[in-house]
C-alpha cells in the first residue's frame, strides 16, 4: 500500500513519543503534509528523522496510532501479509498461555501491535471488533489474514462500542462469513456457558475474568472441604451471566448472584440449568447497591463475596465519584461476610489503579473495623496481554482479601 501523507511531530519535549508506546496525540503534531483522510496511512517524522508508520484520524485526540517503528520498518506494505504475521504471532502466544478453555482473545489491540482491532475466538467462530477509523479501512486486509491465520467457521462483526463513534464510525453489527449457528457453547475447566452472538457485552463473554473465575472455583473447593458439612455460601455482585457463580457452586457453594439486568441473568439461568447447577445458584434481578443494605439488614453472612462492578470511571475527572463507589460496595461486602471470610473486588477502569482500589478497601475495612489480608493480586487474563510500556493495556486488576474482626 503506497504511503504518500506524512506528520511532522513539533521538536524537543512537546513532541517527544513515549518509548514502545504507539499513541501520538494531536497536541504533538507541528504539521501534516499531503492532506491525509482519517484513517488514511501515514509516515510520522520527528527531529531525527522517521518514527514510524500509522493511520491518522484529526478527529480523535490520539492523532496517530502507529503500526510500525523506525526507518526500516515504515517502509513495510500494510497488507493482509502484514496482518497475518502480526495474528500468527499473537496465536503463538496464546497457544503457549491459555488453557482450559475452547474461547480466548486472539488479537488485544496495541497489546499485539495492532491498535484498534479486537479478535475473540469462541470455539470455531470469530468474533472481531474494528474500533478505529484506520482499521476500518484495512478491514479486508485483516479479514482475508485472520482467514489465513486462525480458520474458523464464520466471522461475526460486533464493533458497536464508544470508541467507534468517538472516530467518527457508525456502529457495524453482523455476520462477515457464515458456516455455523447462532450460538455456541464454550468451556471453562468443568463449565459450559452458551454464548449467542451479538448478544451481551464486549464480544459476548467476559474473557479477561477466566483466569480469576478458574482460581475461584479451585479455592473454593478447598473452602468447602474444609467447612464440610455445613455449605459455605457466596455473593456474586454484578454477576453478569454468572460466571463466578458457576465456578463456586460447581465446588460446593450456594450461591446468590444479583445483577440488574434481567435480560443477562436470563442467560445465567440458561448456563445455570446448562451445569446442573439448579439447586446451588439463585439469580436475583436487583440494583446491587440496594440489595447490599438489604442483604446486611436481613443479617444474612456469607463466605466469599465477590465484587465485580461494571466500570464507574471512563475518564479521569470521574475518579472520586468512582472511589466513592468502590468504598460503598467494599464496605457492605465486609459486613456480609462471616469472619474469615474471603471478598474479592475487581476495577476494570484503566484510570483506578491498584493503589486507589487498595486506598477503597483500607478505607471502607476502617469505616467497619475490619482488618485485611491480601490473598491474592488479581488481574487480566493472559490472553489479554499487558504490556509494561503501554500502560493503558492493564486495565483489569483487583485484591482477593480474607476479611476478619479485631481492627
């Protein structure tokens, strides 16, 4: 693909690039010669000479997202050769790192060297996100790779997020090719779950919890074990389609799970009857807030309390009010549980880090006078890389505390 447009970013510090970073934001940029379109491909050159190779969108405040590093490498033809090495490279890596499981991310994004693309595998289906405006124009590029790369039995399109319209792109949800049906049944250790596609969130599943939900189920075992006879019990907050849920009680918990969605705990009791797993698990349809206070003044206890909310922050000025959060779900938690109890609590917001999740649960076990000890640190599954040097690509982290009295 001939490269002609390029952008010129401004000299010394302001447009100094972040080292294995491949965002350049539009406060960077000093010129764009050649009259770019958005998402058209383009040479970015700096005070020594060529940074790279990326698509450019003046819409979006990340002006450029490169593809490639350096001289050499910018003078590479973005193709569907180009897309599949990239995709070999990233299936290599899974194969080596996921187990236990038939459905995992293919492709992260700028966690695998192609910013804006998102590629899940459900069994023998694909299921791709294009997010950005200059991987929706090397769409066939990248569908005649993953084609190549990871054959499977159809590719369904599910780039309906808010990052599409931010780049100005309308949202896109379908079939691309199709030799299957309209769900399939994945696996996790000894769980089944059906996922239908275009329905739920992200791609249809919650991949990046599978590690978490494994370890889950395996603590839990030893838990019940060791509380035999009596059944220990579990809270599921926000439990979606009952993941976590499905893991505790197929290790002997009961379960409750509370999501306030009815339409995606329908689909938890269809995953629930899917494992046999009737008598263990009740889902309730509730707000989680509420049904906490309701739950601590029905003096019932539990023994793990799981803790995993949707996002409360999308951007930075939103963090107090999300901390807030944070410590009003954490706080209740602590009082449900029975002494010793475990409670894990998850963000998936880039912009609450580690230390400010910790700051919650030291603030709210204050508040209850509970004292803490960290279990385990928790985060992303290795599907969904995280690389050190583009530190938006930890976006999933969270504490799994054992919850005792005596502050």
């Amino acid at each position: 693909m001939k490269i002609g447009p390029s952008v010129q970013l401004k000299a010394g510090p302001q447009g100094a690039t972040r080292f294995g970073h491949p965002w350049i934001y539009k406060n960077q940029v000093k010129d764009v010669a050649g009259a770019p379109e958005p998402g058209q491909l383009v040479r970015v050159l700096g005070e020594r000479g060529i940074v790279g190779l990326g698509y450019y969108n003046p819409r979006s405040e990340i002006a450029v997202r490169l593809l490639c590093r350096g001289a050499a490498e910018s003078g590479a033809t973005v193709d569907a050769a180009f897309f599949r090495e990239r995709i070999e490279r990233a299936a290599a890596f899974r194969r080596r790192n996921v187990s236990e499981t038939n459905a995992w991310r293919l492709v992260s994004s700028e966690a695998d060297g192609l910013p804006g693309l998102i590629v899940d595998r459900y069994g023998e289906v694909l299921v791709v996100q294009f997010l950005t405006q200059g991987m929706e124009r090397l769409k066939d590029a990248v569908i005649a790779a993953l084609e190549e790369a990871s054959p499977s039995r159809g590719i369904f399109e599910r780039s309906d997020s808010g990052s599409r319209r931010l780049e100005g792109l309308e949202d896109r949800v379908g079939w691309i090719r199709r030799d299957c049906g309209d769900s399939v049944e994945i696996v996790e250790g000894e769980i089944r779950c059906e996922v239908r596609f275009g329905e739920g969130h992200k791609t249809g599943f919650y991949l990046d919890q599978r590690e978490n939900r494994l370890l889950f189920g395996q603590l839990a075992k030893q838990e019940a074990a060791a509380q035999a006879p009596r059944t220990p019990e579990a809270l599921d907050a926000f439990c979606y389609e009952g993941g976590f849920s499905l893991h505790l009680a197929a290790a002997g918990f009961n379960v409750l799970g509370i999501d306030i969605q009815p339409e995606v705990l329908a689909r938890a009791e269809e995953n629930r009857r899917l494992n046999g797993l009737d008598a263990r698990i009740e889902f309730r349809a509730a707000d989680v807030f509420d049904e906490l206070k309701a739950l601590e003044k029905g003096g019932r206890r539990f023994d793990f309390v799981v803790l995993d909310p949707p996002s409360f922050v999308k951007k930075k000025s939103a963090v107090e009010g999300a901390l807030a959060g944070y410590k009003e779900i954490l706080l209740r938690g602590m009082r449900l549980l029975r002494e010793n109890g475990r409670l894990a609590v998850f963000s998936c917001s880039y912009h609450v880090d580690e230390n400010l999740l910790m700051q919650s649960a030291m603030a709210a076990a204050y508040d209850v006078r509970r004292s803490l000890r960290v279990l385990k640190f928790l985060k992303q599954s290795a599907d969904h890389p995280i690389n050190p040097f583009i530190p938006e690509t930890y976006y999933l982290k969270g504490f799994l505390f054992e919850v005792s009295t005596g502050f």
